[in-house]
C-alpha cells in the first residue's frame, strides 16, 4: 500500500488566496451548493472547500464569522489519510492487514457456526472467500473471488499461514459460499474496528480521534427483483422473497434533506429522475470518527425503515467497545437525525452535543411552559431566544448542562440518564431584563449547545463556525462510502450489486470492509514510525477485551505497546515481500494488469479449474438452497 499525507490545513492566520474565486472547481461547488446545501462537495483542497463553504454563507446571508470558520476548519483537518491499495499488489497488502496483531486475534477467534456433534468444519476456504469479496475489491461476484482466492497462491498461502499453517486444499465454490452466512461475527468485528481505532488514537495523542463523530447512512440494494413495497403484508412478503429483510424505499432529495416518498405520491417523472433514489434491500448506517475519516461502528437494517434509530443501538455499541474513558465532544449528521428525541439522548444520556442540520426550518415550538415566571416569549426559527418584554430575538451567552454525576458523586456511565431538566439555553436581553434562560426540553434540535445561529459573544460565534465547520466535513462519511463502493465493490446498484442472498453473509462482506480500511489505515500508520508488529502465535493471541481479566479498554497499554515495538528488526512491508512472487501461470490470470482499475479475466477453463479443486463427495451436500449465489 502506498502512504498518503494528511490534508495540509488552511492557514487561518491569513486570508485564502484571491485567485480561488476564478477556480473553476470552486466555481461548480458553489453553485450546486447554492441548489442543494446538503450536497457535500469533494475532490477540493482544504483551501478550496473552506473557499467554497464561506462563499456559499455569504450568498445565504449568513452570519458566519470568516476568521472563525477557517480556524474551525483548521481545526478539523483530517490527521490521516488513508492508504492506496493497489490491484497488482493485492496479496501483499492483505498480508499487512492480517499482519496487524489486531486482525491475527480476529482471524483466531473467527470461527463459523458447527454442529453439536462430529469434527469442527474447516472454515478456511469460507473466510478466505469472505477475505477476498470484502476486503479486495476484486469483484462484486463470489466466482470471481474465488477464482482469486484459489488461482491467486499468494492469497491462499495468506489463507492457510493464518490458519495456523500447513498445506490445504481449497474446499469447492458451493461448500464456500454455503460457509459465509455461517461466519457472521458482526460483534466482534465492531470491537477489532473500534480497538484498532483506539489504537491509533494513543500513536496519535494530539490529532483528536475519537473526539468529533459523524452518523450517515448509505443504501444498499439487496440481490432481489428491485420493486416497490407490496399493497400489503402478504403482496410485501412475497416481494421480499429469498431475502425477507430487504424491504423498498424510495427517496426524493429536496432542498432542506431528503424525504420518504409516500405510496401513491404523484409528482413529475423528472425530478424524480434527477433527485430520486429507489432500492429494495438494506440501508448501511455508520458513526465514524471525522479526525482519522474511519468508521467506528455500524449496522445494516431494513431499508424500509427510519435508518435515524439506528443511532440508538449504534451509540450504545460505540460506548461499551470504547470503555470507561468514552467522552465525545459532538457528534454530526444531516437533518434525518435533528428529533428531538435523538438530540437528548445524546445530550442527557451520553453528554455528547448533537451538530444536526436543521430539519424542521420552518417550524416554531410554543416554549411558554418551559420559560420560568414567562421571561422568553418565544424562540426564533434558528433557536435564538425572544425577551417577552421586548419582543426581541437575543444574544446567546452560553449553554448549562448537567454534570454526569450520580447521587453520590460518582461519575455517570455513558447511557445512563443525567437530570434534564439542568440542560439550558442562556441570552442576554441589553434593555433591562438581563440573563434569560430556557430549558433545553423546550426543542432538543433548536436549543443546541452548538447553536444554529451566530448571535453572541465570541465564544458563541465559535460554536457556530464550529457547527458549520463540521456540517462541511461530513464529506468524511462521503469518503467512506466512496471507498466502499468503489474500493470494495460493496452497496453498489444494478448488475454490480452483491449476489448474495442471506443477510448475515452480506453483513460480513459489510464488516470485513469497512474493518479493513481501519486495518489499512493502522498498518500504514505503524510502518510510518517503524513500528514493527510481531505476530503471537496461534492460540496464544491476547484477547482484544479482557488482557488482565479486567473490563477496562484494552489497547493503549504499555505491554501492548511494547510486544508491537519489540523483536522483530524488519518493517512488516520486507517480510510479505517474499510471500508475494507471483509465478508466470498466476501472471497470466491478470491481463492489462498494470492498471489498478482492471479486474481478473479469467477465461472460463480457468473459472471450471478453480471449482472442480475439491473431491466431488463433497458436493452432494452442498448445494443447500438457503444461500444461492447466482452465478
Ligand atoms: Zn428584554
């Protein structure tokens, strides 16, 4: 894999050079923004983008402060980049990711369902096959990546050194497929993932990991007949099929956020071309850590569902794999998730501070009740408060929270429920009222502690370039699914989609994925500063969680720490160099191959050679009907 340096930030010391405004990049951007704010541009440079963003405040009439939201941006600035992974070396940078101490534990620990009696399957051609459709990026459908993983000795050497060495025989294609819903281990993904996250939080203390999340979801069409929901239960479940999990869905992006289009909607075929989605299959939703631009954790579910209550599970997933030390600053995420009901979860039983793009731009709460002895009138659209004497929209001054204590003073673990009603706004009426205050619980989404307006003192202008600063760098979560669909071949439409049936084999797909590119990420990180990795070997691998029998977090120890620094005098890159030589015959398999774009040909000799690698007894029994893979 090939490093890659971390965006340079603006400097915010200086004014953005005058010539941006005749770039045609920024040009483009600013205009779309200008249709649709919740586009997310890309492709810009740090300069380019807070260029872009100020611009676009300007024409909306907006109260951003210029030298606040650069250093905001600043700020933000992602701390690394991720890695560039390469079709011609495909081997040897999967050979890096495994090396990672992290995934060896994960690899040791990842075994498929078995039956109460008889011997354990073997489930190795099963996870290589996993390996390869969800980490590789060869292609969207399982014969091709079988073919690799068996043409490719490279890779199945990779396969039979992980488990545990010695020469194995590639079980066919049929018993490999039949393998993968059986090596579902989405939990244990989740804590390798937010491990190796933690991990690179402690090599890089001062970048701030783990302090700023982003939420975001992304469609992912199952492989079922794409059509629209059933008239009714019974119409719907026959749709769904052979895959009763995958329900429709169909979206209209409109200028303040997506909508659900409603059965029987009538409207023009055009917008609905242009700002239209459909699918039937599941909907991706991830919090990622914006510093190191990596999701953090995830879950797929039911397209047809409202994907913002997956923040639930996803929050108290995040806060029991992170461990005691979990303390988010905010978290960031377009208006599907500005409920009220999600910006107090976060606030009361987390302490994180929601920075949702406003959802209801309209809409104007009564908050009389919430006001004591009805000092604020009301509160603007953006949520400034309004002194019932004046009439006025104020200043904000601050925001009071409750301290995550409990009844004797020890602090509050994340989930539990702080007091509510500590939680408010304060403003400052000039004329003679003074300091107001209204109780958060008036409207969770408009009275934020990052507001939605920049009406205040500098602290509180802050706050709000922070807010936008972070509605900018969404873009992250762009990055992420990019990388999935395009590096991975994964949630991809049409013919290019996963042709695999069973959801909890396409959740792993999903998994590996996504914990490859945190994988990726480390790896890279490590042999930048020469840390080399030494591998425990097999069965002595330390656990992720539990090292001194303790629940604590597990990764930042010294001893950790010095089993990676120790031993082992060469960087992890030399070691797979000699494990990758591909031979003339495995050569030929790659046609063009000096393109990264170009995918494995293989001819379809070459396809009927890899299936027929394994003894026919073992067909009769694997052709089970429950996860067809079409080929
Ligand atoms: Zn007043």
């Amino acid at each position: 894999m090939e490093h890659r340096n971390a965006p340079r930030p603006v400097n915010f010391k200086r004014s953005l050079p005058a010539r941006l405004k005749h770039d045609p990049q920024v040009i483009k951007w600013a205009q779309r923004l200008a249709g649709n704010a919740h586009m997310r541009p890309k492709d810009l440079s740090e300069e380019q983008l807070a260029f872009v963003m100020l611009e676009v405040a300007k024409r909306r009439g907006d109260e951003l402060d210029r030298d606040l939201f650069l250093k905001t941006m600043a700020e933000t600035t992602p701390a690394l980049a991720a890695p560039k992974l390469e079709r011609q070396r495909l081997a040897e940078d999967l050979e890096l990711i495994w090396s990672q101490p992290e995934m060896r534990t994960f690899w040791d620990g990842w075994d498929g369902a078995r039956a109460k009696r008889g011997p354990a399957p073997d489930y190795a051609t099963g996870r290589g096959l996993a390996v390869v459709l969800g980490m590789s990026g060869v292609s969207a459908h399982a014969d091709d990546a079988y073919a690799e993983l068996t043409q490719n000795r490279a890779i199945w050497k990779l396969v039979e050194r992980l488990s545990g060495g010695g020469r194995r025989i590639p079980h066919s294609y049929e018993n490999a497929t039949k393998q993968l819903p059986r090596l579902a281990c989405h939990d244990r993904a989740l804590a390798t993932n937010v491990q190796m996250i933690r991990e690179l939080a402690r090599l890089h203390p001062d970048a701030g990991i783990g302090e700023r999340l982003m939420i975001d979801g992304m469609a992912v069409p199952a492989w079922c007949a794409q059509v629209r929901a059933g008239k009714d239960e019974a119409e719907e479940r026959a749709r769904r099929g052979v895959c009763p999990e995958a329900g429709a869905r169909a979206i209209i992006h409109a200028s303040n956020g997506k909508r659900n289009v409603a059965a029987g909607e009538r409207g023009s075929a055009n917008t609905y071309l242009a700002k239209g989605k459909f699918w039937r299959g599941y909907y991706l939703v991830c919090i990622a850590d914006q510093a190191s631009g990596l999701p953090l954790v995830w879950q797929t579910m039911d397209a047809s569902r409202d994907e913002a209550s997956a923040i639930i599970p996803l929050m108290s997933d995040l806060a029991r794999l992170w461990g005691e030390d979990f303390a988010p600053e905010l978290i960031a995420g377009d208006s599907a998730w500005d409920e009220d009901n999600w910006c107090r979860m976060l606030e009361v039983e987390y302490g994180i501070h929601p920075v949702f793009r406003l959802h209801h731009a309209d809409r104007r709460p009564d908050v009389s009740k919430h006001s004591r002895d009805g000092t604020v009138a009301a509160i603007t659209p953006s949520g400034r408060l309004v002194c019932a004497a004046h009439r006025q929209a104020l200043p904000m001054v601050g925001a009071e929270t409750a301290r995550r204590v409990d009844g004797a003073g020890d602090r509050l673990r994340p989930g539990k429920t702080s007091d509510e009603s500590a939680f408010r706004i304060r403003a400052e009426c000039s004329k003679g009222c003074g300091r107001l205050g209204l109780k958060m619980q008036a409207d969770w989404s408009r009275l934020t502690y990052y507001p939605h307006h920049g009406h205040g003192a500098g602290a509180i202008q802050w706050r709000y370039a922070m807010r936008q600063a972070m509605l900018t760098r969404l873009n992250g979560m762009e990055g992420i699914w990019q990388r999935l669909q395009g590096g991975k071949k994964l949630g991809t439409d049409d013919a290019d989609r996963t042709r695999i049936r069973r959801k909890e084999a396409h959740d792993l797909l999903i998994d590996l994925a996504l914990l490859s590119m945190t994988a990726a990420t480390l790896a890279d990180v490590r042999a930048q500063r020469q840390i080399t990795v030494s591998t425990p070997p097999r069965g002595k691998a330390a656990q992720p969680s539990t090292a001194n029998g303790s629940t604590a977090p597990p990764s930042p120890s010294p001893k950790t720490a010095a089993r990676m620094t120790a031993s082992s005098p060469s960087p992890p890159s030399a070691t797979t160099a000699t494990t990758t030589t591909v031979n003339a015959a495995e050569a030929s398999a790659y046609p063009g191959g000096e393109s990264t774009r170009s995918l494995p040909v293989l001819s379809s000799e070459q396809l009927a050679r890899a299936r027929r690698t394994e003894p026919s007894s073992d067909r009769a029994d694997s052709l089970l009907p429950d996860l067809m893979i079409d080929v």
